[in-house]
C-alpha cells in the first residue's frame, strides 16, 4: 500500500510553541509541553526584536513580556502561526483591527484578575480620600519642629456619596461589588443606555461629563486602547469636583500624567489614586513619590500569586485548545 508520507508527517507531527520569557511558570511550560514542542526564550524580559527573531516557525506563541503583535509580528511569523496569546493586562498590545483582518486566534487574559485588581482599587480609594501620606508627613514635621502642633487631615465619606466608574465589563461590576458594603449613594456607569448585567448596582448610565460633573470618586477601569489613551486631560480634570478623588486600575495611558500633577498641584481635584503608571509620560519616577495627595501602588492588583498563576494557565489553555483541537476542561490539569 502506497502511503503519502508527507500527509503521515502532518497529522503526526507535534505543534511548536513559543514561549517568550524563562520568568514563566515551569509548570506551565511542562503542561504545555504534553501536547506540543515548546521552545523556550533564555531571557526574563525579552525585546521585542528578541521575540521577533524567534518568530518563524512556530504555531502559536505564549507572550509574557514585551511583544506588540501587529502587522510586523503576522507578517513575521507568517501562516503557520494559528494562535497567540498575551500573559497581558494591556488591550494596547494587540493590534485589535489587524487580528480581524487575519484569520489567527489572538487574545490575552484580562479576566482573570478581575477580583483582586477590584480590591486593589477600594484600597487605592480609601488611602486617597484618607490622605495618610500627607498625614505622615504633617506628623514628621511635629516631631522635628518645623510645625507647632499636628492638625488632622479631614477625609471625605465613601457613604451617602456619588462614584463615576468610567469602564464596563467585568472589572467595572466587582469593582462596584466591593463599594456595596461602604453605603454608596449613588453609583454613575460611563453609557447611554441601561446593561441588564448591571441594572441591580448602577443608578444612571450617563455621559463621560457627567460622570467628570457630577462624581464625588470616579474609579477608572477601561483598557488602554488608541480611543482611550489620553482621555483624562487638562479639561478632564477641570471639569470634576475639586473635592473629587480619582482612582485609575485601567490602562496607564488613560490618565494624562501630567495633566494629573497639574490637576494636583493646582487643587483642582482632591486626590488620585494610580495602581498603574505611564512611566514613560514620567521621565522622573521620583517626582509622583513625593506627591501627598497621590496614593501609589504599581499593578498591585495583578502580582498576586493567584491571579498571575491563574492568567498564565488560561493563556496555556487557549493556545491548547486550538492546536490540539479538545475542549477546555476546569483546570489544565484534566486534559
């Protein structure tokens, strides 16, 4: 019998995958190895010339690093290439228009720190209404003399008050979840028209400046996207509350930084909060230390062991499903 070995060479041979960074779990390149050929890059925090010169030849690739995936990265990775999956919090790093121009599997795993990105954000709401580095520094200047006595710093009520969230999907709805127990008065979702996911939480749908006119706290949770970047402003911030706090656990870019420092520096709102930082719209990183009404803490919300353990086992899970066409069980484990 005659046999067309090229065909028996096609049906047996194993995917490849690239993995973009030696960071990533070894249990999830052990997983991943069960079904296919995992290549491996010997670096923590590859370029992305790095990545790109590993590129050719594989059928899907596991990014956890630096890698913009776009027409340069299609093209070089060319037709074999069937799936690509961000380990990533950020939609700007998937070029959203070319991937449906192109019949590959692309996607990144922004469900699944939802929870703890959520508490993040109450507890960036709270240090900034609350003001305790400014309460720290008032309290220093007692004790070496340079101020006669300490005067409290007065905070503003989370209950009976009105929180913009500026976002949808579900970072928005857990976000509101965990404000419930505060007593909120009144919360405003960025729409123009009711979402029956959130019909039992939000009080109005309305418009960007309403939300900007009418927020005691807004709480920022869209993506960075080309539509989105840059959309906290100087005439953003001169719009809201001077009493206002504002609370960023989306994209970096979203808020200007240095409309933000202005903002602050001029007391046009109250106080911010930032679980995520543009770092390169601040050259110095120290001046955003020395802010007393800017509360910080850097993607907090996605450095749990959890929620990164949980993201780069459903990035694995992905690229699975398409290369060795099964269905996705509960765990990577039942495969």
């Amino acid at each position: 019998m005659i046999r067309n070995t090229s065909v028996v060479q096609t049906i047996m041979s194993r995917p490849k995958v690239l993995v973009t960074s030696c960071d990533t779990p070894i249990e999830v390149v052990e997983f991943l190895a069960r079904r296919c050929d995992v290549t491996v890059l010997p670096y923590v925090s590859p370029t992305e010339a790095q990545v790109l010169a590993d590129l050719p030849g594989h059928d899907g690739v596991f990014l956890y690093g630096c890698a913009d995936v776009n027409s340069q990265f299609f093209d070089i990775a060319g037709r074999k290439l069937k799936v690509a999956v961000a380990v990533s919090t950020e939609l700007a790093q998937l070029d959203v228009q070319e991937m449906e121009s192109r019949d590959y599997h692309v996607g990144g795993t922004l469900m699944h720190y939802h929870t703890a990105l959520a508490q993040v954000a109450v507890m960036l709401l709270l240090n900034a209404r609350r003001r305790p580095l400014e309460s720290c520094i008032l309290r220093e200047e007692v004790r070496t003399g340079s101020r006669p006595q300490f005067t409290p710093v007065f905070d503003h009520h989370l209950r009976g008050s009105t929180v913009g969230i500026v976002g949808l999907g579900v970072l928005a709805h857990e976000v509101m979840t965990h404000l419930l127990g505060f007593d909120v008065g009144k919360f405003l979702l960025l729409g123009d028209s009711p979402k029956r996911a959130y019909r039992e939480l939000v009080d109005e749908f309305v418009s960007f400046d309403n939300i900007l006119t009418h927020s005691d706290f807004i709480v920022v949770t869209l993506p960075l996207t080309s539509e989105t970047r840059g959309l906290f402003d100087d005439a953003a911030f001169y719009k809201m509350k001077q009493n206002a706090v504002l609370v960023n656990v989306g994209g970096p870019a979203v808020v200007k930084m240095s409309s933000l420092l202005k903002a602050l520096h001029e007391g046009a709102i109250l106080a911010a909060g930032l679980d995520v930082v543009d770092r390169e719209s601040v050259p110095n990183y120290r001046e955003l230390l020395g802010q007393p009404t800017l509360e910080l803490g850097p993607r907090l919300g996605v450095t749990t062991n959890l929620s990164s353990e949980e993201r780069c086992i459903y990035a694995a899970l992905r690229i699975l499903s398409v290369l060795v066409i099964r269905p996705i069980m509960s765990t990577p484990w039942e495969l």
